[in-house]
C-alpha cells in the first residue's frame, strides 16, 4: 500500500476513463455494500473533516472475541428496561417509503408531512444530520446506472429533492434537480448542496456543486465518497483520492490491494476480501499509509457496515449473518455489534449481543452526545437500545413497529 501527496505540482486533466474501466464494477460494490441483508460486505461511512495526527503502523489492543453462543441459545434483543426521560427524538426511514419523527420516551410515530412519498411507494431516502435537524434526499429512480436500461429510458433521469426536517416540524423543500443514470451524488461539506459527479462514455469525470452557477470541473473516475473541509474523497476499488473540489487537482492518492471504508479522522478500515467473504482488519491512515493490524472481533464473517460517532474516534461496527442456521422462532437473521475507538485501536463489545434481527429492518446510530441508539425488529416487535460506552448492559425499550428502521438519525433534546 502506498500514499502519495500532489499538493504544488500543475496537474493536468485526468486521462478518459471509460466507463467498463472500473467505474460501473465499482458502482456495484456501492450497491452491494447498502445494506448487510442484500448482499453488503461494507457501507460507505462518513468521513471527518479534519486528518488525525499521524500514527505508527504497529500491532493494536484487542480485546479477545468471545465464543459464539449457539443458535439455541441466540435470542432477540434483550436487555433491562430502558426508563426515564431519553430526551431522544428518532427520524425514521423505512424500507422504501415515509419517514417518521419517533418520540422514544413516549413511544409514538408520527409521519413527517410534505415529503411527498408513501409507505412501500419505493423512493430513496436517505437521511443525515443537519444542525439540530434533518436533511433528507429522496430519489425517485428512473433505471439503475448499473443496469441495461429500457430503449428510450435514459431519456428520463432520476429526480433528486432535498429537504430539512425539523425535530417538530413538517419538511421543507430546499432543492430538486434531474440526475442522468451516468451520474451519482454525495452531499456538500457542511452545506445542503450537493456534489454531483458524471461520468461520459468518452472524455474526463467531471464534478459540480448542485444548485450552483459555477462550472464543473475534471476529477479522476470513481464513486464520490464524503466532502471533508480538506477535500473531497473519490474511490475507484482500491484507490482512494483526495481532490481539490474546486479545482480536481488530486491532492493525495492511496492505492491498497483490499477494500478501504472511510472512517473520522482521516482514517479507514480495511479489509481484505476472501472466497468466504472479508477478513483480517486494519486501521489505516489515509494521510500516510500507516496501518494497525485488528483481529475479527466477531463470529459472523458475511459482512459488516461501520457507523461513526459525530464526534471522537468511536465507531460501531455492526456485523450481520443473513441465514442464521438453526434460529429459533420466525427470524433467521441475526446481527452483532462492536465499538471501535479509532484512537486506542480497541474493541468493545455491546451488551446483549449477537442477537437475532431482520437485518434490512434495523440499524445503528449515534446521537450527538455519543450514545449509541440501536433500533431492532424480529418476531412482531421493535425494541429501541441506548447504550453509553462504559455501561455493563443495553437499557431497551418496545417502540411502534413501522414498515422497518432501514436508517435513523437520533436527536437529542
């Protein structure tokens, strides 16, 4: 693995790169990494805006995995009641449809209004924080980039809306704009604009900042990670670059032979990929290349996805097992849980798992005073956990079902 910096150097524009070179099969590895439960093996995660203090490769603190329970034994989620004031506000995306703001300490739902989509209606949505509310990006899809769309159908691109969800209020339309099936977005750096990054059949990428009056300009071809205050990162397999976004000059490059998620801090996990599936984890900086060595924490090997807290260096690491041998009862599915603290290399495990889920109907999340929420659904219920790092067991409480938590943002009142 190797990292190299351009920061003064004239840079001319990117050679073409072809659509078959990388760029679509990388794409794919976007889809597949979604969600655990379709076939995931990782999820793009975000990425902070400043680069952590550069570190030593070097062996790593790891606590020793525990032995996986047996499947008799494997339950869902329990754990004490989760009592008193939360002071927690949930916005939640279901699987293809409404989004709901959820009072945790009151246990009820109520649609977000002027969204314009209904349950199983099949929109995106896709949610993360902004400022003490919500900014929700809801893409009606005409044809996926990935597939051979219908003749005729390029014609009638995607259409992406932006809104801000207020923690009491109905959501406000800031933004809509078409996108091409050989274009795909990730959002601006502290900003409600959006990047978009298209990808011709002959020619340079190019990226612009949507709405915007200003000109695109030539980036290298790959998938737009996170917008960082340092630049914006772009993956194509294994290479992972650092562009100046208003000027696409490359100001770092890292190439690894393995599968790199981004993580806070100017860092990434990387796993090596295997016919069973990934393996063998190590924290690397991005800045240098340096990398330490982690163990598997976990007995289930099919995939994980990372979930970083908004401030520090803590990371959960979900891993998911989407055919549970011998499950007990309806669910088959299960899904266990990890905190990584990204400065020390450490892992702790989160009481109450492994634990049985429908793994596409739950999800992780960190409120902004770095409690841990998980929402799980199995068996005709949905509990929601609130877990501080340091505490012996997960406080749970049983919350509306819904359509599924497919992704939430926690808000803290």
């Amino acid at each position: 693995m190797t990292a190299t910096a351009e920061v003064e150097r004239p840079q001319a524009p990117p050679p073409p790169i072809a659509i078959d070179d990388g760029v679509i099969e990388e794409a794919r590895r976007r889809q597949r990494r979604h969600r655990i439960g379709t076939g995931a093996t990782a999820a793009i995660a975000l990425l902070a805006a400043l680069l952590a203090p550069l570190f030593d490769a070097g062996g790593s603190r790891v606590r020793p995995p525990r032995a996986p329970r047996p499947a008799s034994s494997l339950t869902q989620l329990t754990g004490p009641r989760l009592g008193g004031a939360t002071h927690l506000t949930l916005a939640v995306s279901e699987n293809g449809g409404s989004v709901f703001l959820l009072d945790v300490g009151r246990g009820t739902a109520r649609a977000v209004r002027g969204l314009g989509v209904r349950a199983r209606q099949g929109p995106q949505v896709a949610l993360r924080p902004h400022g003490s509310g919500v900014l929700a990006t809801v893409t009606h899809s005409n044809c996926q980039m990935w597939a051979t769309c219908a003749t005729g159908q390029a014609a009638h691109p995607d259409r992406e809306s932006q809104f801000l969800i207020a923690p009491t209020g109905p959501a406000r339309r800031i933004a809509t704009f078409a996108l091409l099936r050989h274009q795909e977005t990730t959002p601006a750096f502290a900003s409600t604009s959006t990047w978009v990054l298209t990808w011709p059949h002959r020619g340079p990428c190019t990226l612009r900042l949507m709405p915007a009056a200003t000109p695109a300009v030539h980036v290298p071809c790959g998938s737009p990670g996170q917008d960082t205050a340092a630049g914006l990162w772009i993956f194509n397999g294994g290479i992972a670059m650092r562009v100046d976004s208003l000027t696409g000059r490359v100001r770092q490059r890292l190439v690894s032979a393995n599968q790199l998620t981004p993580l806070p801090g100017g860092l990434a996990l990387e796993s090596a990929e295997t016919a069973t599936g990934p393996s063998r984890l190590a924290l690397v900086n991005l800045a240098t290349g340096a990398r330490r060595s982690l163990r598997w924490p976990s007995s289930f090997r099919f995939g994980y996805q990372v979930f970083p807290a908004p401030r520090g260096p803590l990371v959960a690491l979900e891993f998911g097992e989407p055919w549970f041998p011998n499950a007990p009862g309806r669910v088959n599915q299960a899904a266990d849980l990890w905190v990584l603290d990204s400065a020390s290399a450490t892992l702790t495990h989160v009481p109450g798992f492994p634990a049985l889920e429908l793994l596409k109907q739950s999800s992780v999340g960190w409120t902004s005073d770095d409690r841990l929420v998980v929402a799980a659904r199995g068996g005709g219920s949905t509990v929601i956990g609130v877990w501080k790092p340091g505490q012996s067991t997960l406080p749970i409480r049983t919350v509306p079902q819904l359509d599924g938590y497919s992704q939430f943002v926690a808000l803290s009142r």
